[in-house]
C-alpha cells in the first residue's frame, strides 16, 4: 500500500463531514477506508471489520469504558437536575437583580456561566428563563440569543461539563504511542489558557454590557427594542421554544429550589478534586508534592466515576426525600439525561475507532516524515485553529470536529518536536496550544454555525428568528476569532505566555468595542 493512502481515511472522514453533515456517516466511512486497505481491498471483509476489530476494540478498552460511563452518568445528573427544578430554582434565584437593560444582560451573563455543567442545559434554562425578562427590560431577542449562545458551548468547553469525559477520551486515545506520559485530565487542564477563542468570547460580553456599546446588526437591533419596545424586527419568524419537552424541563407545578442543582454539581467538582489529590498524593513514589506532580500522578479515570456517581445518587436523593419526584420518575429523569449522550458516546467510539486505524495505518509516521522538513512547528496551532474553525462552522458540530481532528494532531505536533529537536518544555507548550486549538476551533463552529444545534436551540430558547441570531452574533464571534488567532494561537506556537496573549487580547477588544462599536 502506497503511504500516502494512510491519510486517506481521516480526510475522507473530514471531507465527507463537510459534504453530508453527517459525523456518524462520515466516521463510519473513515473507518472502513482504513479496514479496506488494511484487509488487502476486500470491500465486504472490511465493511465487517468496521465493528469486529475496531469499534469492539474501542469499547473494550477499559480507559474508553470508564469515559463512556462517565459521559452518561453526568448525562443522567443533568436531566435530573432539569426535571427536579433545580436548575430552575437556580436561574429564579437570580433574576430578581434584572432591573434595567445592563442588569438584564448581566444576570443573563452570570446565568450562562454559572450554569457550566452542559451546553444543551444551560441553553435551555438560561434562554426560557430570562425572556420574558429581558422583553420587560425591551433587550432584543438577537442580544438574548447572542448571550444564551456565546455562554454554552464557549463555557462547556473551558469548565468541568459533560464534554469532559469525550475531550479525554479523544486526548487520551491520541496520546498513546507518542511516548508522551502525561495523564489525559493533565493535559486538558493545562491547556485551557491556550483556548483563546471561548476566552475571548468571555471577555468580549463584559466589555459590551460595561461600555453599553454594540456594533453591526447588533446595534440596530437593540436600538429598535429600546425607542420602540419591539424586541423583534417586523416580519421576522420566532423560532419555537422547547418548553414543552418533559424530559428536558420540570413542570409548571414543580418546586424551583436553587440547592437542587448547585449540591450534585459541588459534588461532582469537590469529589474530583478530592479523588484527584487522593490518587495523586498515594502515586508520588518520593518525589516532590508539587501541584503539577500531584496531577500528573492522580487517576482521572478513577476521580472522574466516583464523582458522577456520587452526584447522580445525591441528585435522586434530593429529588426523592422532598418528595418532588417518585422514584420512578426520578429514574426517568436520569434515564433521558443518558439517552440525551447517545449520540455522542456512539460519535467518540467511531472517534477512537478512526483513531485505531489511523494507528494501524501508521498515519502520524508519514505525516511527519512528510511535513518535517516544509512546515514550519511555530504555526501549527494557528493552522491547527483555523483548520477546526472551518471545519466546525461547515458542519455544524464541535464534537464531530474534535473527533475528526484530534487522532490526527496530537501525534503529528508531537513527533514534528520530536523531529525538530525541540526541548520538552517548548514541546508540551505548543502541544498544550495545538490540543485548545483543536477545541477552540470546534467550538467557533458550535457557537456560530446556522446548522449548529446549540446555535438552533439558541434561537428556538430565545424564540428569535433564527437568521436574526446567526445574523447578528456573526461579527462578535468573528471578532473573537481572529483576536484569538493574532493574539494568542500564533504567539503561542513562539513561546509566548497564555497569559500575555490574554492580556493583550483583552486590551484589543476594549478598543475595538470603545471606537468601534456605537453607544445603546
């Protein structure tokens, strides 16, 4: 077999994401190419070889078992939380501080970022919640829907949600083979400075609500809402909110009790911290109990389970002992959160499926021998980002780009350090930057792609015309984008401090948002 035909199954799997829109398709047919060659161009051999050897050996692996089981446990703990009324208490609690337009958008703000746990929660909590609010207060459903969007995805991706068990289950499986030892949860954590573009979305919100400024459509919509009280533009179509779905919101008889939701989230983060320093204290062997050392000794794995089961059983016991819900509806509560990640558990198996023929093809080796000596290593996390950008705003997902992008990249920029003689340092740096630019870029597509799903739900929550919201919401992230790319991704990929990037991106937005955009 030619080598080059070892990068075929992960770009057709690329290409056909982008032509289709369909990730499972599009993966599935990745990972036949791969069986293909590898079983000597026996089409119907390979065809079978797709789940007997790859899928099987996906979900065999025990690391891969325990992200599964973890992504559908915090599953079952969101739609627990959702249908006891906690979330909902959560988000009542702090509405009563709305009082003007710039308070509006503050609590709507704080909402979306206090709701960290799922983008798919916090889009419909947030969204259902404050309309009718922010329609008293006469702020544009295109600044409500804006703000539910610009805090789901952007947050998900930099905090402790339910992404995390898919992140490391893709880091992990790309980590293996490249002699780099670190432990997944490590990397992912010292990676989130490098993850320019949700940080930057961040940042963007306080300066506009702050400075009371808006730029492009933005602007027009929001004058609109405040000389006239129509929150909506003439003739547009409202999209329909999912108020009425009784998996995925409580009843109007269910008591919002803000302590609901916030006791299984603290759970989940104090028992993986505890676990984590647990683990990583007993795994030290003499060495220095630093915090880097600890984490790199700790097991994730381990910490990762103990806390969503922990939560998922506080979650029902909450539910049960107030009387807010019977067992058996509790269970189905639980039950419709995990079936809620079906779709991405079966996404991150055919993810390590490509990523095990990629393996087999030898996919990494020919890449760097092929690009060692014409690509520069400075600006793979800048390519890497925009690479990702694209990908994810064509076919609408962040999970299916990560899950396309990610076997491929980390192997390549760690043995293009290899190659290039690179320190360790230097080399895990612009490793740390590649992977959040891998997840930075997915996300830019999450956030702002017309046929995202986070996007649609943004909209259909907000119950704003759906063009209006893409509309409208496509400067600002456009703008975070290429403050990330010229600020931090390129930087980075020279040895630049995150946090130096962050600065200086701040400082661009501010004058960017005070001479640029128009005063409300």
């Amino acid at each position: 077999m030619p080598e080059w035909f070892s990068v075929l199954p992960p770009l057709l799997a690329i290409v056909l994401a982008l032509i289709t829109r369909q990730v499972i398709l599009s993966l599935f047919a990745g990972v036949w190419l791969g069986a293909f060659f590898l079983s000597g161009y026996n089409p119907v051999q390979s065809f079978f070889m797709v789940t007997d050897r790859f899928v099987k050996s996906a979900v065999a692996d025990p690391d891969h078992t325990a992200i599964i089981l973890f992504t559908m446990m915090l599953g079952g703990m969101a739609g627990l939380i959702t249908r006891n009324g906690g979330a909902a208490g959560f988000a009542k609690g702090i509405t009563r501080w709305a009082t003007s337009p710039r308070r509006g958008q503050w609590i709507t703000y704080l909402m979306g970022v206090l709701i960290f746990f799922d983008d798919y929660a916090n889009t419909l909590i947030v969204g259902n919640t404050m309309r009718p609010i922010t329609d008293r207060l006469k702020i544009s459903r295109e600044k409500l829907s804006y703000l539910v969007d610009a805090t789901s995805a952007p947050v998900a991706v930099l905090s402790i949600s339910t992404w995390v068990g898919f992140e490391l289950g893709l880091i992990g499986t790309a980590l293996k083979g490249t002699g780099y030892s670190a432990d997944p949860f490590s990397v992912f954590l010292w990676s989130i400075p490098f993850r320019f573009y949700p940080i930057f979305t961040l940042i963007l919100i306080p300066l506009l609500i702050l400075l009371n400024r808006d730029f492009g459509g933005m602007y027009q919509a929001e004058v609109r809402a405040r000389m006239t009280g129509k929150v909506l533009r003439d003739g547009a179509q409202p999209a329909s909110d999912l108020t009425e779905s009784r998996d995925l919101v409580a009843t109007p008889e269910t008591p919002a009790r803000w302590y609901n939701a916030v006791v299984p989230v603290l759970v989940v983060v104090g028992m993986t911290l505890f676990v984590l320093y647990w683990t990583g204290r007993g795994g030290l062997e003499g060495e220095e109990a630093t915090f880097k050392n600890i984490l790199a000794h700790s097991n994730s794995t381990q910490a990762l389970m103990w806390s969503s089961l922990s939560a998922c059983v506080v979650a029902i016991l909450l539910s049960v002992v107030q009387r807010i819900l019977t067992v058996h509806q509790a269970m189905d509560a639980w039950f419709a959160g995990v079936k809620s990640m079906l779709l991405a558990v079966v996404i991150l198996v055919l993810a390590w499926s490509i990523g095990g023929v990629t393996k087999e093809l030898k996919t990494a080796e020919f890449l760097v021998g092929a690009l060692s000596d014409k690509l520069p290593y400075q600006i793979l996390p800048a390519l890497v980002f925009v690479v990702s950008c694209l990908i994810s705003f064509a076919t609408g997902t962040s999970w299916g780009t990560m899950a396309v992008v990610m076997p491929i990249v980390i192997p390549l920029v760690w043995n293009l350090g290899l190659v290039a003689g690179l320190s360790p340092a230097i080399g895990e740096t612009i490793l740390f930057a590649s992977v959040s630019s891998v997840l930075a870029g997915s996300v830019f597509g999450d956030h702002c792609s017309p046929i995202s799903d986070t996007t649609v739900m943004s909209s259909m929550a907000s119950s704003c015309d759906h063009l209006d919201h893409v509309r409208t919401q496509m400067p600002y992230a456009v703008l975070a984008a290429v403050v990330g790319l010229i600020a931090g991704s390129i930087p980075a990929g020279y040895g630049l401090s995150p946090f130096i990037s962050i600065g200086v991106g701040c400082l661009v937005l501010f004058l960017f948002v005070r001479f640029i955009g128009k005063k409300v």
